[in-house]
C-alpha cells in the first residue's frame, strides 16, 4: 500500500545512484541509473530529483559516487572539488542540497568507502526524520485543532517522493488519517510544474487517503469560506528569523489563512532551517525558464512568442506562520491565531 | 491592429447569431453559427461564448433569435417564456446575461422586429460603455498611482472579447497604453480554463502591449516583492455592498493588494452592479466539473479517477476593493490605501 514499499525514490545501487524520475510522474514510472556526477546534477536542474530533503539526500549521494569515481579515476583534488561545488550549486533555494552535500564531503579524506558510510547514514537520518515530524505535526495540529477531522489543505509535493519516510508535510497528513483525525486533503494543482496534480495526488491515491485537486487560484478562497481547518506545506529554506522559502503560492495561502484565522504550519527536517540565513530578503529565488509556464506538460497554453515571468519559490513572513514543526520541537514565530477576523 | 477590427467576437447576421469560439483561441479561429436558442446557451455553458459584458449582449441577441423562431414557427407564449427562461439561467454568476436577457424580453410584445432593434441596441450601447470606462479607469489609475508608468496585474480576460469594444480592465489597460502611462502587464494565466494565458495574452499581442504571462499563484508575492502598481480586474457581478464575484484567485490577488497598500481596482459596465444582490453571500458561486482542473486542454494532469472541486469564481469582500469604476462614475467601497504595511 505504502508507495515507498513499492517504488525507491533514491538509492545507491553497485556504487551508482538509482533515483524515480519525478518529471514522468503519474503515468510512467521510470527510474534513472546515474553513474556521473553531471548525470545527478542534471536530473536535479530538470526536477526528476526534487524535494528538500531528498535533495539533502541526493547531494550526499552524489559525493559518495564522485570520491568513487575520483578513486577508481584517478581525479586530482581539484576536480574532486569541482564535482562538490557543482552538487551543491544545483538547486540554490533548497538549503538541504548544499547542506549535506558539504557534510559528507568532510569525509572525503578518510576515503571514498568513509564517503559512502557518510552518505547511506545521511539517507537512513532523513527517513528516521520523517516519521518523528510527521506524528509531532499531527499531534500538533490536534492540539491546536481540536478533535473533529480536519480538512487539510497543502501545496506541491512533500510526501515520501519529496523526503523519503513519509514524507513532511504530508507525512503529518498520513499520520492524521492513521490516527482518525483526517476528513480529507484539499490538494492544490501547483503550477507551472503541477507536483500537486501529479505526484501528491498520486501518492494519497496509494495511500487511500481521501482527497480532491484543486487550481492553486482556489485555494486562498476556499479558506476564506472555512472549507479548510488547516494548512500544512514543507519549505525548501527555513531563516533563522522563521522567514520560509517555498514553492511559489505558499505565500498567498499564508495570508489567506491568517486572514481566516486558521494554521499555518510548516513541516520541515531540522536540517531545512538555516541559521546562516538570517531572513528571507537573503535567500536566492530561482527564476526557471519561462516555458514552463507557457507550457503544461508539453501543451502550448498561450501564444507562440509568449514570454514568462517565471519565479519557482517565494517567501513567507515568519509573522503569518503558525509553526514551524521539525523532528525535534515545534517553533512558533508568530502568535498563535486565536479568534477569526472579519471584514 | 486592433482584435475587434480583425474579428466579429459576437454579432447577428441574417437572423441568427455569429460567435467567436473562444475555447479555440490562440491556436485556431472558429466562427460559430448559432441558429437556435440551444446552441446558443450550449456555448455559453461550455465558455465558448464568455465574459460578463460579452454575456449579457448573447443574452439580448439570443432573445431576438427566439422572437424571431417564434414568430416563424409559431411558437406558444409557454415555448418562448421556457427559452428566455433557459438563456437567462445559462450562468449563474454574471448578472448581465440574467439583466439583459429580461430586459429585451420585456420588448417581445412589440414583434419580432422591435426585439431585433432592441438586441442591436443593447450591442452598441456595450461598446459605448466599454471605451467610457476604459477612459474613465485609466485616468483614475494615473490620479492614484502617479506619473511613472505602471506595471499592471490583470487575471482572467477582460478584453474586446470579453466586453466588446475595448473591454474592461484591458480596455483600461489599453487606455494606460495609449496615453503611455503602462510599463508593462502580468497576465495571470488564469486555471483552470486558461483565459489569461489563451486569450489575454493573445489580445496584448494583437496590440502589441508588453506584457508576461505568470502562473496565478505567483501574483501575490510578485505584489509583495513590489514587482506590481496595480491590480485591475473585471468582475461578474458587483453586489449593492461592493463586494465582487469574478474568475477564481481574484481573492488572493486583493488581500495582496491590500497587504502591499496598492490599489485593487474593478472595472466594469453599470450593468454589471446589481442592486437586487445585497451581499456577496447571496451571489451563486459556479461549480464546474472537476475535470476542468484534472486536465489542461484536454490532456491529464492528475493520476485518473482524481477527485476535483472547481469553483469557477470567488467573492472578494468590498473593503479589499479600492475602486470601482464604471462607464459613469468611480466608487470607493473602502478607504484607498495610503501606507505599505509591514509585517
């Protein structure tokens, strides 16, 4: 029943990287033998490789798989380092990526057997991760919520394809319905490259868990209808102010729900939040190529010639979030909402 | 250069009604011959006919063409009431095709000729109004936002083939352009049906006004990192309160607004502000099928079997809405916003 049961989102398979390619998601499944460290860094830039932490767990891979190659290839030192830099370069806006990319190429000088330790151990702390975030955040959202069911809604992808385990914020969703305490998820679509529609849909389909897709435009008004008692989403850079980077609509379902009075809760790893960030204002936002907007999957949607604004993430202020739920604590930067405000 | 010197969006030839396919735009033009009041609500109920203006001039036309089958075939009164009835009823949530479609009908007992003269003049009088308030919002647009020229977000499509003439908040917008007070505009793409990136992009291109296409749920935070002057947008009905029902995400695009102090601005007929509404609870939201939003033009997004909700518009209350303006006047429903507001 668990997709993860059925399908290795990432692994390292004969010293090279096997990884589900999320781009073909959910009509084919299509797994991809990386065997060179541009190979990894482009299913990266692509998005068949996707999701916070198991970018985290991808970058520590793929060190593992260049001190293999510098091994057996005989690189020099600064081509080794060449290959890290690039890994950690890939994706800017998720911090996990550079994160463990760079804790596992501490290793390196104990050897390329050492790296590969380094790298399975970081893959094995993810998913252990993502079980202890999950129950905190449903426990959590119970707390805050009270006892009826809860119609959640999120955004993008943050289940087992995006974090292994189960997942952040939609492994906390998992662990709601295994406790009874889920109505349903209210998914949005998450365009332009719609891992809502395609992935997150996909997998509560495995899961059994009831949910209905929606246009991303829909979400903020559906709130304001109290048709949503909670929403939970992931985040691909924590600020140490509490300030989140995440794909681009989060921002305007924070202001909703604050305008409705409801939670906003974000579900990450510890590893996600960045001290060396003090505030949004200092995390990079990829622009992405415009065709992804004037495209869905391959289908021209607007005029031949149209340009596109395309900004991939954006960022919410700590003040319009609830909490902050990670494997070990929950943070609150804001006060709590406690009452509805009307206008 | 100008769409509707190129193209009839809607218009009456030799007893029956000619319309612009607007589920075929950009990629095909497909002219449309509606010869029985059937047709005509079966295109309206399938968007190929859409808008609110456009609507309430389909509504006046369609009446002529059942006095006119009516007086051929000889019709009973019970008959023609029954297809004013079905055409008034065709959308739930634009009042002007209700308005228009009663208003012509009270004509009937003069004949079919006074019905056709009075459809005629419900036209010209849709154009008229829409290069008044296309005047009027421009002006009022550079009186609030100053001399530089305004980069300007629109959702949904509010041009000529929306409204005939120049539109609403595009013929707005096409005002800015003509004075040289428009930088450029953010076009929402506008999902499910994808009237921003189809069919708005489509008339900027036509005339040649700058302009980038965005995902929907990247408006808020452009507005927030103050990539945008303006939002101006189009509505279905406005209520005697002031709030306003218009194409899903118009919501999250006004909280933005409000949140970032810059104006929120409404364009629309007079036709449009129905009185008989007090509130926008009373305002029908449209629920359309769900596989509107499983799939974009016709291909899948989401694994089969999924669940959709589509809720084709929202109600945004007056005190997000800074002004309305119509081919008469500009009404403030709230105070307009002096300050940034930080958070």
């Amino acid at each position: 029943m668990s997709s993860e049961a059925e399908l290795e989102v990432l692994g390292w398979r004969d010293g090279h990287i096997v990884a589900l390619d999320q781009t073909a998601l959910p009509h084919e499944i299509r797994m991809l033998h990386l065997t060179t460290v541009a190979a990894l860094v482009d299913a990266i830039g692509r998005l068949a490789i996707r999701g916070a932490p198991v970018l985290g767990a991808a970058g520590a891979l793929g060190v593992a798989l260049a001190a293999r190659l510098a091994e057996r290839d005989g690189w020099d030192a600064a081509r080794l380092d060449a290959a890290v830099k690039q890994l950690a370069e890939a994706r800017p806006t998720a911090v996990n990526l550079r994160r463990e990319t760079e804790a596992v190429a501490a290793v390196i000088p104990q050897g390329a057997a050492a790296v590969e330790a380094a790298a399975l151990a970081t893959m094995a702390a993810t998913v252990t991760a993502s079980h202890r975030m999950s129950e905190r955040g449903a426990r959590y959202l119970r707390e805050v919520c009270g006892p009826a069911p809860l119609r959640v809604e999120t955004h993008c992808n943050t289940g087992s394809l995006a974090c292994l385990g189960w997942g952040s914020a939609l492994g906390v969703i998992r662990a709601l319905n295994n406790d009874q305490a889920l109505a349903h998820v209210l998914v949005d679509e998450t365009r332009p490259l719609l891992q809502g529609a395609r992935l997150t849909c996909w997998e509560l389909d495995q899961l059994a868990i009831e949910h209905y897709l929606i246009a991303d435009a829909a979400g903020p008004f559906l709130i304001k209808e109290g048709l949503v008692d909670a929403v939970v989403v992931g985040a691909d850079r924590v600020a140490a102010n509490g300030d989140v980077a995440n794909k681009i609509g989060t921002y305007s379902l924070a202001l909703a729900a604050r305008q409705a009075g409801i939670p906003f809760v974000v579900v990450v790893p510890e590893s996600t939040i960045d001290p060396a960030t003090p505030d949004g204002r200092r995390i990079t936002v990829e622009r992405r190529a415009g065709d992804e907007v004037t495209h869905v999957l391959g289908v021209p949607v607007a005029p031949d010639g149209t340009r596109a604004l395309n900004y991939a993430f954006d960022v919410t202020p700590a003040a319009l979030v609830t909490a902050v739920v990670t494997e070990d604590r929950v943070t609150n930067p804001a006060p709590r909402p406690r009452t509805r405000s009307h206008f």
